[in-house]
C-alpha cells in the first residue's frame, strides 16, 4: 500500500480525502498546523490508526518537511494545505502570500531534494499533486466556461496568492522535472465546511433561525462540487493524469447564491419547521457586496472527463439534500466549532 504526505488534512477538503485514503488502507501522514480551519474532531473516526499519522506543523518549516520526508518516504505528497477564506484575505493578505505561497515554495523545494534522492523506479513513479482553484481564472460573463487554456486572471488576494503557487508547482516541473499534477476546483461543499463558507453558514444560521445574509443581489453564480466527488477527481489524477499536466473538475452545477439558499431554506422547513411556523426564506437579508466579488464561474471538466474517465456522480439537488442531512445529524461537530472547543481537541504527535 502506498504512503501519502497530505497537507491540510484537518480542513474541509483535505479531511474528506484523508478519511477516504485512510478507509481504502493507504498510509497517510496528515500535516496540518491547525489554523482556525483546522478540526480533528474531523478525523476522530481514524484517530488512533496505525495507517494514520497526524502531524501539527507548518508547510513552511522546512527542517519539519524535510525530516517527515526521510522518515515516512512518501509516495505522493498532495498539497491542501491554504489559507481558503476570500473574506479574510480581503482583511488581512499577508497570511495568504504566508502560507500559500511561500509555504507552497518551501514544500516544493523539499519534495525536489527529496525526490532527487530516490532511486529510478520511485523517481518515476512519485507526484507531487497541487490542489488548486478555478478563482485563478477571474471571472465570466454571462456565457463560456473556464478551460485548462483560459488565462490566469485573479481578483482577490486569495486568488492571486492562489495564482502565484500555480505558477511556482508549474514551475518545479519545468525548471527541475518534478512530476506534478495541478487541479483546479469550483466551490465545494459538503460534510465538515467550516460553518464561514456559504453552505454551513446559512444551513447553521437557518437552523438557529437568524438573519441569513447573502452578498449583493445574490445573482452571483458558482459551479458546485460535491466533496465526495472532488476527492475521488484528485486520486484519479494522481493515478492516471499526465505529469506536468492542470485538471479542472467542476461538478456542472452552475447555480446562483440566491438559488442555493433558498434550496437550504425549504429543504430545512421541510425537515425542521422553524417553531413560530415562519419560512425561512423570510430571514434572507441582502447585505452589501464583497468588494471584487466574481460574478460567475463555471468550469469544464471534459478534459478530465475524456482523458481519466472522470464524472461527478452527485447532483447538486442530492449534494445539497445529502449535506444539510449531515449537518443536522452532526449538530455536535457544529457546535464545538460554533463555541470554539474544537480547538482543544489534540491527537497524534505535534512536530
Ligand atoms: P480549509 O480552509 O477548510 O482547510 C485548510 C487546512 O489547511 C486547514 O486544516 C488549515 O489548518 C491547514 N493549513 C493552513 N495553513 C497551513 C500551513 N501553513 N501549514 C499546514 N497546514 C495549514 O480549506 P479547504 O476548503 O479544505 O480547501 C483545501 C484546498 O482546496 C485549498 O488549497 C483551497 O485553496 C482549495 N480549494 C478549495 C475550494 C473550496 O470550495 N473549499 C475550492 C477550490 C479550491
């Protein structure tokens, strides 16, 4: 069974595929500093495990990479590890440049060393997967859909930090011959979002029967992936996609924010009728606009579809009912995020 050094494995996308690949028995050293988007309580189902090592560290400490390199060799090493949040990149974007692209540089430059170091057959076969944003395209106007060729435009400090750590992976492959794959991905949603992204922040604020903000006239329009599905897209670009190569996985669920909530809003008074008996579609409260803010994105997978025989399997009408399920059977996990006491959780070995 392979070994895999995956970065940012406590967050909402990575933490989804660390259960994945600890459940299919592949070994996986888990690196997270544990930021505020962070959450053990995530993997509490695989603590414990042998095939499981958790590790509390920094992408950019390089003598930390360095030693889990030697110690665990890795097959595969896939990168998750970010600041995600547009909202506080606008707020504060020096920890964005911090993480995404200087981390991103250091766990280049010691997954190349490292590399470098091992023999023919492992040379040929180790990747180093990227796993990266459509934001970095821009945005799009009413029609069209972002290519693999369409050319870098980002408008937010987390795009760009985002667009500048492409670029640096692109680079290590052209420069240094480093096998590595990038994907770029479209709003995920799904168990375990951290409750500021749009989805959990409206299904908890929903539940609790609070205002429910949405930006502007809420006709912006994202492209929906379920987890389940991106995680499944990124083991078969490891697997099967061509060194040097970008992916984009989309999950052809292009919706408005307005469309999205109001779905949240009836499938919940369906579910958990608000007790004075108002519908929740009534708490929709319009607030100022994210300065920036993209319009539209939509992605075209057919590149991933056509050459790895990729499809996602999840409609966004089952994606959206599957997921608001979830956070009303895990009101617990909710909670210890809502009152900070996910903080406290500690497992595994702190670096
Ligand atoms: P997330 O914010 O939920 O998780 C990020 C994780 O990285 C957290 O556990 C955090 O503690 C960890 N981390 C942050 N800085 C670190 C550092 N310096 N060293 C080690 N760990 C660190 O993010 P997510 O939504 O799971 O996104 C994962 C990746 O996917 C990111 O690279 C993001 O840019 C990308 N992405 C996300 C989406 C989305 O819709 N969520 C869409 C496209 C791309």
């Amino acid at each position: 069974m392979p070994t895999w050094l995956v970065t940012g494995g406590a967050g909402f996308i990575g933490g989804n595929f660390v259960l994945d690949a600890v459940r299919q028995g592949i070994k996986v050293v888990n690196l997270d500093v544990l930021t505020y988007a962070g959450n053990l309580d995530t993997l509490r189902s695989i603590q414990g495990q042998p095939s499981h090592v958790f590790v509390q560290g920094d992408i950019g400490d390089a003598a930390l990479i360095e030693r889990l390199l030697r110690e665990h060799r890795p097959d595969a090493v896939i990168n998750f590890a970010a600041e995600s949040h547009v909202d506080r990149s606008i707020d504060g974007p020096a920890a964005f440049v911090q993480t995404n692209v200087v981390g991103t540089l250091n766990l280049l430059e010691k997954t190349r060393d490292y590399w470098k170091s091992l023999d023919d057959a492992a040379r040929s076969t180790f990747r180093f997967l990227h796993v990266s944003t459509d934001e970095v395209y821009g945005t799009l106007g009413e029609t069209g859909k972002f290519t693999e060729e369409t050319p870098y435009a980002p408008n937010s400090p987390y795009s760009a930090s985002k667009a500048a750590s492409d670029h640096l992976v692109r680079a290590f492959h052209h420069t240094y011959g480093l096998p590595v794959l990038t994907t770029n991905c479209s709003n995920n949603y799904g168990p375990y979002q951290f409750p500021e992204k749009l989805i959990p922040l409206i299904i908890a604020r929903a539940l609790a029967g609070e205002p429910l903000p949405v930006y502007g006239d809420g006709r912006n329009v994202r492209d929906w992936l379920y987890v389940g599905d991106h995680c499944t897209a990124i083991s078969r670009v490891l697997e099967a996609g061509r060194v040097g190569e970008t992916y984009n996985v989309g999950g052809d669920a292009e919706r408005e924010n307005i469309v999205v909530v109001k779905t949240i809003c009836r499938l919940l008074d369906e579910r958990r009728p608000l007790a004075d008996g108002r519908a929740r579609e009534s708490l929709i409260t319009f607030v100022v606009d994210r300065p920036g803010h993209d319009r539209r994105y939509a992605i075209d997978a057919s590149k991933l579809k056509r050459e790895l025989g990729w499809a996602p399997t999840v409609t966004f009408e089952q994606g959206i009912a599957r997921t608001v399920e979830w956070y009303l059977d895990n009101q617990a996990w909710v909670q210890r995020v809502l009152d900070g006491s996910y903080r406290l959780e500690r497992i595994g070995q702190a670096a």
